[in-house]
C-alpha cells in the first residue's frame, strides 16, 4: 500500500506544517468516548519511527513536569471541571499507599497544588488502616523536596468517601490498583475519575496495543501516513507460566516471528500484560532465549507488583531510542489532561543501553516543556509528535475504559 508521508522526515515535516488540522482530528476522534481525566504516554524514537511503549491512567510523575506546563495545565482543569463538574468545590485524592516513595510523595504534592490552583479545595485520603497508627486520623509525611503532606483517614458512610474534613464533590483516583482497592465501586454516590474499573487487577497492555492499533490505523488513513511510522509491532501470547514454563514454546515462537517481520537486527521486548512501574519486562534477541531463561529470569517475569501473577504477554517490536541525555539513552514521557497534552518529561538511564528498558533502577528525569507548541514552530517538532503519539494513545485507553464501564 503506498502512503504519501513513507518516512520519519516527511512526518516531521507534516506535523509541524499542520499541527491545527491534526489536532483538531483527534478531537473529533475522541467525542463522545470516556477520556480519561489524566493519563501519562511513554514514547520511543528511534531512527525511523516514533512509538508509544506505555500508557498510564494513574500517572504518577507530576513532579517531572516543568513548572511553565503544570501553570498552563491549571486552565485545561477548569475547562474540564466546568465542563464535566460545573459545581465542583471539594475533591479528595486516593494514593497508593506506598507512603515511604518520597519521590512519590512530591508527585503528590504537585498533582495537589495544580488541582488547588484550578479553583478547588483538596484533602489526600486513604481507606488503607495500616497506614494509621493509634487512631490517629492523619498521616503527615515530609517528601523528598521537603513538601509537608498530610494523608486523612478515610471511610466510606452513607455511600460517599467521608474523613474528619467532611465530604466530598469529586474523587480523583491515584492508585492504579494492581491490587483492587476493597470498595463496592458501584455503590458509590461519589463521582470518581478515572474510572476504579480499569486498574491493572484487569487492565492488559495488549488490549491497549490492539486499541491503539485501531485508532492509528482511522487517524493514518485521513492524512495517507504509513502508520509503521508511529507504532511498535506487537503479538499476543495467552496461557504462559513461567514459574512452570507451561507455554513457553508459543511464547518462543512469537518472538521469533516477530523478529522475523521487523528485521533480524531488533531485539524483542517481552511484557507481562498487567505489569506495571517497569516490572515483568525482558528483553530477548530470540526465542532460544525465551526457553534458556534461569530461575531467577523467569521469577522475575512471574509475579509483578501486588504479587499479580502474569500470564498473558505481550510480545512488542524493540525500539532502539535515538534519543540521548548527558550521552545515556533516553525516552519521552507526556501527561495528558482530558486527552490533551499538558507536559512531560525525558526518562534517561545510564545504566541502561537504547534498547533496555529504562523503568529501572539508575533512571534519571529531565524536565522540559510541551505548552507552547504552535504550527510551523520547527524547534520543538520532535515535542510535537510525541504530543500526537500520546494523544492518540489516549484514545485508545478510552476504549478500553468503554469495554469495563
């Protein structure tokens, strides 16, 4: 099939030249589809494509952000509040519990200031008791900026999420739920965004890929893009065991297939399906590899966060990052509010080599700025394709929230 943009560089130039158009498309894709309240894109460039690797509906790096975007990020809040919760006044934030992530700890301070310079007021609370020591009603904690949190203990009375502040409009979740909070969701009066139904107890990368897949595919189609420009290859393996290796023939097979339609030269990025904070993630030159993995390989792949116990993998084209930070690779992450970028960031790691996962310990954070993206702006192309990438990733997330709610 041939395409009238076939390359990275006539993509580069397209973007730039009709950023309007673009957007204004992908607006119109996502009418009337449950776009996420917020939600963070990692994106891969290399030589001669660009790629969405991970999609989060619990973003947790509002600290990353440059404090130019998260400002211009305080107007796309109101619009939406205006928009969605016109009479909004009091929202509470649930967290994750892992309370002793000082790093964490300033993503929370963030996400909280943006939010309060939005117009509204906000508490963090939490329904996790261990966090409590001797009745106590708050947990105030000190984070790696040296921002003071205060996290109130929460319950739920009369259908709605109650704390010693009162009651609230609004709920933003923060906790992506690899273990399913114990909340009867459905009986909750309370307005909660995102959505509590697509955690990572039920949420799977491949269903997203294939979402994402889709979307490309209707957004490509209009603007006559070869669609390989801007997504990863990817196969679905169901049934695999790793503790057991039961089904790690298939899983083998797939890779070797897959290397097979890219190239002999790429490598192969094995993910468990539910994994998230870069756990359960392998990357393999062949299958021979997948069938050769030791003990302690294949534990790794096993179990993710929460003790989730993975058994559908994705099996994704490895996209070796062009991208480079104080010369250690690099990848871009961009948040999102209401499907619209609002900022992000460079995820490097010097420990780690262009085709290695970069989720993983030694990673580094460099902040830079999406806001002031314009047409014709050619100094800051690269920000906007990667603001394209994520927003269409977005939408694909929107359907998978469709498929649970």
């Amino acid at each position: 099939m041939s395409f009238k943009i076939n390359t990275k560089d006539e993509l580069e130039s397209f973007v730039c030249k009709h950023w309007n158009e673009l957007n204004a498309t992908i607006d119109k894709m996502q009418e009337n589809l449950p776009i996420p309240f917020y939600s963070s894109v990692d994106v891969r460039e290399s030589t001669h494509k660009f790629a969405p690797v991970d999609n989060n509906i619990y973003p947790a790096g509002f600290n990353n952000i440059c404090s130019r975007d998260l400002n211009a990020a305080v107007s796309r809040i109101q619009s939406y509040f205006q928009e969605n919760y016109k009479n909004c006044k009091r929202v509470a934030i649930i967290p994750e519990s892992h309370t002793k992530n000082l790093y964490y700890l300033d993503h929370l301070h963030s996400l909280k200031s943006t939010l309060e310079k939005a117009g509204v007021q906000v508490d963090l609370i939490s329904i996790d008791n261990a966090l409590f020591e001797n009745e106590q009603e708050t947990l105030n904690l000190t984070s790696q900026s040296n921002h003071q949190l205060a996290i109130l203990k929460a319950k739920v009375a009369n259908q709605v999420f109650a704390t010693a502040n009162g009651t609230y409009d609004l709920v933003i979740l923060n906790n992506d739920q690899s273990n399913p909070l114990p909340i009867e969701w459905d009986s909750i009066k309370t307005p909660v965004i995102p959505t509590p139904k697509i955690g990572w107890f039920i949420r799977q990368k491949v269903n997203h890929f294939c979402y994402y897949q889709k979307v490309l595919a209707e957004f490509c189609k209009k603007f006559s893009i070869d669609p390989n420009l801007m997504q990863a290859q990817f196969k679905r393996v169901e049934n695999v065991d790793f503790a057991s290796k039961e089904g790690l023939e298939n899983l083998a097979k797939a890779v070797d297939t897959l290397k097979e339609e890219v190239g002999t030269d790429s490598q192969i990025f094995v993910k468990a399906s539910q994994g998230t904070y870069g756990m359960g993630i392998s990357v393999v030159s062949s299958g021979d590899e997948i069938l050769n993995m030791n003990r302690k390989s294949r534990n790794k792949m096993d179990i993710g966060k929460n003790n989730i116990k993975f058994t559908t993998v994705l099996v994704q084209e490895g996209v070796e990052t062009a991208l480079k930070y104080d010369g250690a690779p690099a990848e871009v992450t961009v948040y999102l509010i209401d499907g619209k970028s609002i900022g992000g960031f460079l995820r490097a790691n010097p420990l780690r080599t262009t085709m290695s996962n970069l989720n993983a310990k030694g990673m580094v954070y460099q902040k830079y700025c999406l806001s002031e993206i314009k047409e014709n702006c050619e100094h800051q192309i690269k920000e906007a394709i990667y603001s394209i990438v994520a927003r269409l990733s977005t939408i694909a997330s929107s359907y998978e929230i469709k498929d649970v709610i």
